[in-house]
C-alpha cells in the first residue's frame, strides 16, 4: 500500500496562512490619522497564536497517522486470520 504523508501539506497549508494574514494586514485600508496604528506586540502576537495552532495541528496528525497506522496493522491481521479458518476476506 502506498503511505501518504500529509504533515508537509499541512505546514504548507499553515505557512500559506500565515503569508495571507501577513499580505491581508499590508493592503488592508490605512487607519484613519485619529487611529493609532497597531502596536508590533499585536502582530508578535498573532504570529505566537498561529505558531501554537501549527504545533497543536502537528501533533493531532501525528496521532491521527499512528491511529490510522494501528487500524491498518489490525485488519492486516484480520485478514490473516480470516483466511486461516477459511472465512475469505481475500483483499
């Protein structure tokens, strides 16, 4: 069977993002003079927050791929065992 690794994707996805949000906020309107202009803590911010959702992102695929992993290694046995007591099962 082929294996897939999604996890580049998924950082490509999350870095894609990021460069959206980060053109989003350079071509959005300028604020008016009365308005201040956000502080640079407030992108730090924004970046610290989407660095956590990528970490948090990384961590679910990676028990998403060692559940998908324990669910192909417990049919491999079914099938194994199927086939021994003459049930079939041929994949």
């Amino acid at each position: 069977m082929k294996t897939v690794r999604s996890t580049p994707s998924l950082a490509f996805a999350v870095l894609a993002a990021i460069a959206l949000l980060l053109v989003a906020l350079s071509i959005a309107p300028r604020a008016q003079t009365q308005m201040a202009a956000p502080a640079p803590q407030a992108y730090q911010q924004l970046v610290d927050q989407l660095k956590k959702q990528q970490d948090t992102m990384v961590a679910n695929q990676a028990k998403m791929d060692e559940q998908i992993a324990n669910i192909k290694e417990e049919i491999r046995l079914v099938r194994i065992f199927s086939r021994r007591t003459g049930g079939g099962g041929g994949g």
